[in-house]
C-alpha cells in the first residue's frame, strides 16, 4: 500500500490511540484476528444441538427448529449440529466454502461465572496458580515471541488486557457501539394513556416503572460487560476497514464486540440476539471479502468469555454459564468440519446439571493454532500460554 493511500485510508477512521509508534508490516506471512464477544454469548443459537431432544425440553420458548421444519429451521451441518438461520447466509456460505469450522465443548477452566474475571482468565492465557495478577496478555507474549512478523493492532477503546505487558508500543483504534432502552418515554406515555381512566391504570404504571427498572439494570450489566467494545452493528459496518488495515499494515489484530449478556427476551430464530449474530455473521463475511488475497493468509476466531445456561430461565432469557462454541475462519482452513472432544447433549452430561462442560481448553487448541500458523516451537507455545501443552485440532 503506498504512503498516500494509507494516510488517507487512517483519516477516515475514527481516532487512532497509539502509545507510540505505528509498526511498519512485513509485505506477507500470516493474519490473525481475535473477536472477543464480551458479555458471554449463547451459543446454542449459532451451533443448534438439533439431534438432543433434552434441548428442545430445556428450550420450549427459544430454542431453534429443527432442520426441515419451516422457513426458520436451522441448517443441518451433520447428524448433531445444525446452523442458525441468522448466519445462514454469511457463515453459512463459508462453511459451504470450506472456511469455517466450530468448536463447541470450547472455553477456559474459569468457573466463577463472572463476566470480569473470566474475560481476564481467557485474556491472561494464564492459570490461576501460575498468574500474578493480571498485567501480562497471551497476545503480547504472541507478539513478543513472533517479533516483527507480528505488527498487532487493536480495535478497542484502550488497550485490552490481551496485548498488555508485552514489548514494544501497540496502537489502539477505538470502534465505538451504542445501546437502547426497552421503552423511549414517548412510548411510555403512549401505554399509559391508553389505560389512563380504566381499573388498569395503576398496575399498568407500576408494571411499566419494574420493567424499566429491570431493563436499565440489565443494560448497565451489558455495558458493563461489555467494557467499551462496539455493539454487533457497529462491528458490522467497521470491518471492511479493519480488513484494510490487516491486509495492508498489521498482521496480529484483536476486536471486542459486546451485548451479547441476554437475560431476558433472548428470542428464538427472530429477536435481539438473532439480530446480534446476523450483523456479526455479515461484518464476518465483510472482513473476508475485504482481505482479498491476503483472505487465504488469514485466520480469524470468535471467541466469547464464557457461553449461557442450558435451561431458559423465566425471562426467556439465559444466565452466565461456562462451556461455548468457538468459531474459526480463514482462507486456507481446513473448514466445513466441526473439531475437538465432544460428547451427547444430555442433561447427564451437563456440567453442574446446567451448563455444557468445556473439553477443550482454548490455551491448548490456540497453543496447537499458533504452532501450525507461525512454526512455533514448544518453548515459544509455552511462553504464549504457560504450562498448556499445544492441542492441534488440524484447524489449518
């Protein structure tokens, strides 16, 4: 990319946060890109468990129909799993291509259930026993270990925990998201004067004060879990241009996408968090097509601190939970495959009799990305993740 167009290209982004300098790129060699979903996603509404009865028991108001059973069944992807509709056409036309392949059973031995705490668990890429507090990141170490191969970057308000304590200046470039609350006051008055004069004119102003309530608590939770990142819609619309600086400047990247804390009113194939994984699928698949050629050099994984309850809760919603699904995808992955340990989706097999078990522990299947992308030996696969033997799961 020539000086000019790069200028050009940095005027048109948002403000760049740099500690120091920006990081002249190597002209090839391989990408990646870390998306953080803060706020703990649920994800049995991107990979459906369709072949477990128990799930459509445990799910009778949200779960996603089965294969073949009207326009908002999911996608059958084997005899187990099955895609949402809402990515049906942007991560379902890669993992047609071959170049998306999910881990479900995914996730880090954290089980405080604590947004906070299982966010810095994942980001450390430390155990608890071996970790000092948290001001070392397993994307610095990477970088560190990768050297000047690795040109990071990442499109966060502040610099996350991830690239922190590592050598070296990392610039930031923050991508900023909004929220929305459950009734604007004109709507609230509207309900109201509908019922003003009438025997429900009361418990219609209390219920409609609660659900404010409630909805402004479970939006600061979802802020705050959050901590910062671009909502999925701001992601959607952004990628194009994170893709121009990852093809053209930066070779190590990670981006936060929040609001994916869904308590209440989850939805089933339609709703919020449908509308979520629809605009992730999309700035997923814009991301791809952005990188051009370079797009067979890259490998992206969507990761989340921790996944959702089994169960619905009484909300139609889920809580905090522990095993996930990671996704991956790339050029050149070894897609259209769903890897790592897995086991029946039975209650029986339910971790705490509520949450999927985590089989495969993301510092070992990263351990196992990183040796194949960049030929890490194992020394340098432990000063990334200390104590974590590589798990190559054959991604690329």
């Amino acid at each position: 990319m020539q000086r000019r167009a790069f200028l050009k290209t940095l005027a048109a982004l948002p403000a760049l946060g740099v500690a120091g300098r920006l990081f002249a790129a190597p002209t090839s060699g391989p990408r990646f890109l870390l998306v953080f979903l803060r706020g703990g996603y649920d994800s049995n509404h991107l990979l459906v468990p369709y072949a477990s009865d128990f799930y459509y028991e445990a799910r009778p108001h949200i779960a996603i129909a089965r294969p073949g059973s009207g326009a908002d069944a999911a996608t059958r992807l084997d005899d187990a799993w099955a895609l949402a509709p809402a990515v049906h056409d942007s991560l379902g036309a890669l993992y047609a291509q071959r170049q998306v392949a999910f881990v479900p059973f995914a996730g880090t031995d954290d089980l405080s259930r604590s947004h906070f705490e299982t966010q810095d668990d994942v980001e450390s890429g430390e155990t608890a026993a071996q970790r000092h507090g948290f001001h070392s990141g397993f994307m610095a170490r990477l970088a560190g270990v990768l050297g000047r191969q690795a040109a990071p970057i990442a499109f966060t308000r502040s610099l996350p925990l991830s690239f922190q304590g590592g050598h070296g200046d990392i610039p930031n470039l923050s991508l900023r998201g909004r929220t929305r609350a459950a009734f604007t006051p004109r709507q609230v008055d509207l309900l109201q004067a509908m019922y003003e004069g009438t025997p429900l004119q009361a418990p219609v102003r209390d219920g409609l004060k609660l659900r404010q309530q409630v909805a402004g608590k479970f939006a600061e939770e979802m802020v705050h879990a959050s901590r910062g990142a671009v909502n999925p819609g701001g992601f959607a619309t952004e990628t194009a241009r994170i893709a121009t600086l990852m093809r053209d400047q930066f070779r190590l990247g990670f981006v936060d996408v929040g609001g994916w804390d869904t308590h209440v009113n989850q939805g089933d194939a339609r709703g919020v968090l449908a509308n979520n994984l629809a605009n992730l699928g999309r700035g997923l698949e814009a991301f791809a097509r952005g990188m051009g050629d370079e797009w067979k050099h890259t490998v992206v994984a969507v990761i989340s601190e921790f996944g959702r309850t089994f169960r619905e809760n009484g909300d139609r919603g889920t809580d905090h939970g522990h095993g996930t699904v990671y996704t991956f995808l790339g050029g050149a992955l070894r897609g259209g495959r769903i890897l790592g340990e897995q086991r029946a989706v039975t209650r029986a097999n339910l971790l705490q009799d509520r949450d999927y078990p985590v089989l495969n522990n993301y510092r070992a299947v990263f351990g196992g990305l990183f040796q194949r992308l960049w030929g890490l030996s194992d020394e340098h696969v432990n000063q990334v993740f200390p104590g974590a033997p590589p798990r190559d799961l054959g991604l690329v």
